[in-house]
C-alpha cells in the first residue's frame, strides 16, 4: 500500500479515513431509505450500492456481483480475499487524485457520495455467532491474583490454549447505542441468600474482534497458516461486563448475564490490508504451544488502543491506553483452535480478542483491573473518581494507527448506561 497515494475528497487524508484505509461499513444514507455498504472516506460515505449499479466494479469477480446490493456485508465477507483485494482496488483508483471518473462527472459525484453527519451506522453484518476469547495474559494475570491469589494467577490450561466462550449475538450493538444497566443475582449476603438487584458492577472491556469471511465447513479445521484467509477485517469492542452478577453465575459453565445484556461494536470493518504496515512481531510464548497452534510467522499488529470516561453532563477523560500487539494469543491462533475440532465459521461470525491489557496500571482494559477489583479509585479530569459505570456514564473507545503521512483510524466504539429499568 502506497503511503503517497492521494485521494480527491477534500480532507480525506488528514482523517481517520484516508485513502489507504477505505473500511467498509452499513449505513442509511437518510432514515427512511434501506441500509446498503459503504466505505469511509475523510467525512464521507461512498455508497457502494450506488457504485456497483453504475457499473464501476469491472473486474472479473465483482463485474455481474450483487453483494454490494444487500443490506448487510455477508455476501462480499463470504467472497474470499482475491474478491476484497479486488474491490479495493477499484475503490482506490475511483477515489485516486488521478482517477477523472467520479471527480470530472459531478452527477455521478453527487449520487454516489454521502456526508457522514448524515448517515445512520448499522451493524456491518448478520452475526450468526459470536466468540470471545481471553487472550491478554497480563488482563489474565490480573483478575487470577485478583480471585485466586498470585500463586494460582493464571489457570492450568492458560499457556497451552486460547480459552474463549460463546456469548449472545442478539445483544451486539452498534457504536452510539444506549444500554440499560442490567439486573440479576449476586453472590448471597449475610442471610446466605442471593440477592435480584440491579448490577452496581458494571464494567467495560477493552477489545477487538474480527469478521469471519468465507468460513470453514464443519469437519475440516483451518490452520494456523490458512487463518489469514478466513479474517475479512477488525473492529473496536467494548464487552460490557456486570461483575457482581458474573462472580456469582459464572461456575461451572462460564459467562452468562453478567454478559450478555450487550456488546458495543465501532461501525466501521478495517481490512487487513489497511492494516498491513503495522504488522509487527508477537509476544514470546513460553511454553511452546502444541504443534496445530505454532506459528512460524507469529506476527500480530501494532494498534494503539485508547479508552475515555464521559460523565453526564461532564468532561471526557481518557482513563487508558493499551495496545493491541500485547495479546499473547494471536488472531491466527483463535482460530484455529475454534475449528480444530471440525466446528464450522460462517460469514459474519464475529471473534472476539478479549480484554487488553498491557503490563502497566494505565494500559489495563478493564474497571475492574484500574480499580483493582474497587479497592482503588480511578480519577477523572473534572475532579471526579469512578470505581466502575455509572448511570450516565459514556465509555468511548478509539484506535488509530500512525502511518507515514497517514492514519488508520476505526471510528468510535461509543456507548452510554442508562439506569435500570423499573421493576
């Protein structure tokens, strides 16, 4: 990808969205009108659905294809990578300085262009599943001496396999969309009897997670090699997380409610092309993995991560900062041990990175890890403290990646809590 090339909309490469990023996403370009995919471009949205029935997709796999027709991205996830290269390859030479077919024909310019003030984000696929892994040893490490104590951080099984659970599609959300603090049992009090309350431990997690594209058929793993294939692009994940309910339903079978009562994703899909500058080397496995799961490239990428506070009414705090190499469990490792066992990915799964933490208080992913568990309070700028989410709380997560000249950003991974319900 070349850090010179330039597009035609007017500031695009001083954005979040330049031309050598180009993430797709699903919009409605006005409320009424039906959602179709998109790319970023500076503050617009280039319509696909728009691009594609002006006949611009020429190419011998996109030239009689409708997947930019569909209200959701499933169809162009499921085409594999020769297809996504060759979308954006057309994209970028439409959106190239030197390109005159959408800059020298203002009608076409006008149909195929949307200001992103204007747009309504959708999610960018139909999740079928969704996986979330645990993957961050320090973020591990740290709930484990938080629980168990240091001698027994980390669990048995920790440095041999990626662990992970499967979690609720129902309630993933996209950026912006308000969530109602939840309510369920919590651990039994003095009277030895659980408690039904609203959670008053609810916590966000840092994450990321990855569309699944053309997926594997049930019986036939994919490699630690062919992995690459399978990842269609990235998006910024807040896993909200309601402790008290968690710590009292989550033995034996893992996650439940404590959960699943939401899921925040960014809108916008970064592909791995965008992202292929800032590839960089994984951290160092000790002990060595079982042989499905070595890797001899054992690459991950360079993301800076970063998470503010926003108090009703308030000033945006940012409370953290960490990065996405710190994962000691890569992309290519999750999945191939979700389909060792012959389990089948589909267009549109979502797999989930897990919390990330780094090796420093202020780059741990989580309320839970900043407060230490509510023992510490966490300061915001306006003379605030938190322990964990309050009522009115906003937690806004962002990424980007510095480029020569460039930057690749994700957009907003935004959301905000609202009080319980009533009973």
């Amino acid at each position: 990808m070349s850090p010179t090339l330039t597009s035609f909309v007017k500031g695009a490469q001083d954005s979040c969205f330049p031309i050598q990023n180009l993430p797709y996403g699903i919009f409605r370009p006005t409320p009424e009108q039906i959602p179709r995919p998109g790319v970023a471009i500076g503050d617009y949205v280039l319509d696909l659905s728009a691009v594609s029935r002006a006949g611009l997709f020429k190419g011998p796999l996109l030239h009689s294809s409708d997947c930019f027709l569909h209200p959701t991205l499933n169809q162009f996830m499921s085409l594999g990578r020769p297809a996504w290269k060759e979308a954006r390859e057309t994209i970028q030479k439409l959106l190239s300085v030197d390109d005159p077919t959408l800059q020298d024909n203002v009608d076409l310019e006008a149909t195929v262009f949307v200001p992103m003030s204007q747009v309504k984000m959708e999610l960018p696929a139909a999740i079928g599943d969704y996986t979330d892994f645990y993957s961050s040893k320090e973020h591990a490490t740290n709930l484990g001496i938080m629980f168990r104590g240091k001698e027994n951080a980390l669990p048995v099984n920790w440095l041999h396999l990626p662990i992970g659970y499967h979690g609720r599609s129902s309630s993933i959300v996209v950026s912006g969309t308000d969530l109602v603090r939840p309510r369920g049992q919590t651990a039994p009090g003095k009277d030895g009897l659980p408690a039904y309350k609203a959670s008053q431990l609810v916590d966000f997690e840092l994450e990321m997670a990855v569309f699944v594209g053309p997926g594997n058929e049930m019986g036939s793993p994919v490699s630690v090699e062919d992995a690459h294939d399978q990842i269609f692009g990235f998006v910024l994940m807040n896993d909200w997380s309601a402790r008290d309910l968690q710590k009292w339903e989550y033995v034996p079978l893992g996650p439940f409610l404590g959960k699943n009562f939401g899921t925040t994703i960014s809108p916008w899909v970064v592909t791995m092309e965008a992202l292929e500058p800032f590839i960089c080397k994984a951290p160092e496995q000790d002990p060595a993995p079982l042989a499905y799961l070595q890797d001899s490239k054992r690459v991950t990428f360079d993301i800076p991560l970063k998470v503010a506070l926003k108090p009703e009414g308030g000033k945006e705090s940012v409370i953290t900062q960490s990065n996405f190499k710190n994962l000691y469990w890569t992309v290519a490792q999750q999945i191939a041990h979700h389909t060792v066992n012959g389990c089948n990915l589909r267009p549109g799964d979502l797999l989930a990175s897990g919390t990330i933490s780094g090796p420093e208080e202020g780059s741990y992913g989580s309320m839970v890890e900043l407060s230490w568990s509510g023992s510490r309070e966490v300061k915001l700028e306006n003379g605030g403290v938190r322990k964990f989410i309050e009522d009115g709380d906003e937690v806004i997560m962002t990424a980007c990646c510095k480029g020569d000249g460039y930057c690749i950003g994700f957009g907003p991974c935004s959301g905000k809590i609202l009080p319980p319900r009533p009973e």
